[in-house]
C-alpha cells in the first residue's frame, strides 16, 4: 500500500520594492485579482492575504506594501506591515524585476538575504529584456544571493509561475492546513469594495491625488438580487475635491462605472454603487483617520 502524500502548508509572504509586480504576481498564483494592481508604485497600502489549497497544500501568500522611506503616518504604517512580513513567513518571495536598480533600498534587501527563513527571488518583468540581458541579470542575483533559487518570470504573460508555484510547494513545511480549504482570503467583501475603487482612481487619475485618496464604505445592503454600496472617497485637500468629481460629475462618474463593473465580476451578482467625496485634511498624517481605515 502507497504511503499518502504528505500535507504541506505555510505563509508564504511576497516582498520588494514599490512596481516590481508583487500584486500581479500574487493574483495570478492564486488564480483571483486580490491585490490592486496598477503601473503606478505604491497601490498597494494594506497586506492582503491570499489562499491557495490543493489536496495536499495549502499556500497562505501575503502581498505587502512596497519597501520605501517613510514621508508620512500612512507609509510608516505600510512599512510596519513589511516589517512584520519579514518576521512571520515560512518562505519569502522577494520580487524584483528587469527594470529596477539591484541597489535600491539596500538595508532591506541585506536583511532578507541574511534572514534564515527560506526565500526564492522572482525577477518579473522578463518580457522587456532579452536572453543576454536575463542571464547577465541572473548572474548578478546568483552572486549577491548565493544558493538561493532564481526565477525570471513575468507575471502579465503567466510566463514561469507554474514553475514558480510547484518551487513554492515543495519549499512548505509539513503541516496541516491553517483555514478551511475553500477559503480564499482573510479579507471580508467590502475590504475588496473599497481596493476596487481606490483601484480605478490610480488608474483615472495623475501625480499626487491617488495617493492623496482613501476610501470608506459607509453602508452595504446584500439584497437577493442586487449589493447596494455607499461608498466616501476621502481626499486630502480641498483642491482634490474638484479633481476627483470632474466637470458636472463626468470623472466621478466614470470611476464608479468602471468600480461597479469591475464589482459585479468579483461579487457575480449586480451592485448599485453610490459614491461621494469628503475632505479629511492632512489624513494621512492623522492618527484618528489613520486608525479608521485599518492602519493603526
């Protein structure tokens, strides 16, 4: 008689640099857009977790803020989930790309290569460079991080991260799972509400005022057929406020066209959005908002 497969689960916790592609990267290996992902760096503030569960694993992926240097209350928040992303994984995935500087936020990087927790690096983006301008880009990981695995991949194209996940898999430790095997995230649906809205206005919207914005869910009614959703987008100037609404509305408008659209497909049920926009000055650097909007 066949011995059984040995269970294998763990946190699997996703780092790098601000627009390396963490956030598509993690979507696409757990198979479910999570994470906002935008070309703009930054999009993502929260860490979100991600869960993928086979018969005989369970990955618990987390995506995190990008690495930075603090201007504000909000980024050293974001920087405290990085922070604790280092401490708790059974396998870190630093995430780098073709296009970046290897040197850019240093300390951080020695530290995850000195950390005794198991690690792989992805270097994303692969499309934009060729063959020659790969290896040469793998030859320099291969001596700053000597023995640790390296895969190019690019997460866009799903090119490599099969690869990639069965890596991930037999890196796991023993164990049984750690949530229930149909669970997909820790978050509930109006954290995801409120990411596909800030989504849209990185997408809509130029310079400061993406990351000037935050987003609340004021109420959520689950009806048979329908979700009605009211949503605050909060600014942090007044100046913004005539930005994000546009000319008669037109800009607002076409955010929570494109938000609803994008929450009927996560959701599979219709929704009825209803969005406002309020000042809370300086917020990112406000204690009391920061604690209301899950930071703190």
């Amino acid at each position: 008689m066949a011995n059984a497969v040995e269970h294998r689960s763990g946190f699997v916790n996703i780092l790098g640099n601000p627009n390396v592609g963490k956030s598509t990267l993690m979507n696409v290996l757990v198979g479910q857009r999570l994470s906002v992902a935008t070309p703009k760096a930054q999009t993502t503030r929260h860490r979100i977790m991600g869960i993928l569960s086979g018969d005989d694993y369970q990955i618990v992926y987390s995506d995190t803020p990008g690495i930075l240097n603090p201007k504000y209350r909000l980024q050293s928040a974001m920087m405290r989930s990085v922070e604790s992303a280092l401490e708790d994984a059974d396998l870190i995935l630093y995430v780098t790309d073709v296009v970046e500087t290897i040197s850019k936020n240093e300390a951080y990087l020695n530290r995850i290569i000195a950390s005794a927790v198991p690690k792989i690096i992805v270097i994303n983006k692969i499309d934009l460079t060729d063959q020659p301008g790969l290896e040469e880009l793998v030859g320099t990981w291969n001596t700053l991080a000597p023995g640790v695995p390296i895969f190019p991949v690019s997460a866009v194209n799903r090119f490599n991260t099969d690869n990639l996940l069965r890596e991930i898999i037999e890196r796991l430790p023993p164990g049984p799972p750690y949530f229930p095997k149909d669970q997909l995230t820790d978050r509930y649906e109006r954290f995801f509400v409120t990411e596909i809205i800030r989504g849209k206005i990185f997408e809509q919207y130029q310079k400061e005022i993406p990351y000037s914005v935050e987003v609340e869910i004021e109420s959520y009614t689950e009806e048979p057929a329908i979700n009605r959703i009211g949503a605050v987008i909060y600014v942090a100037r007044e100046s913004q406020k005539g930005i994000i609404i546009g000319h008669k509305g037109s800009r607002l408008k076409r955010v929570g066209t494109e938000a609803r659209k994008e929450m009927e497909d996560f959701l599979g049920k219709k929704v009825f959005l209803e969005m406002h926009v309020k000042v809370a000055p300086e917020w990112r650097d406000n204690p009391r908002m920061l604690k209301k909007f899950g930071y703190m």
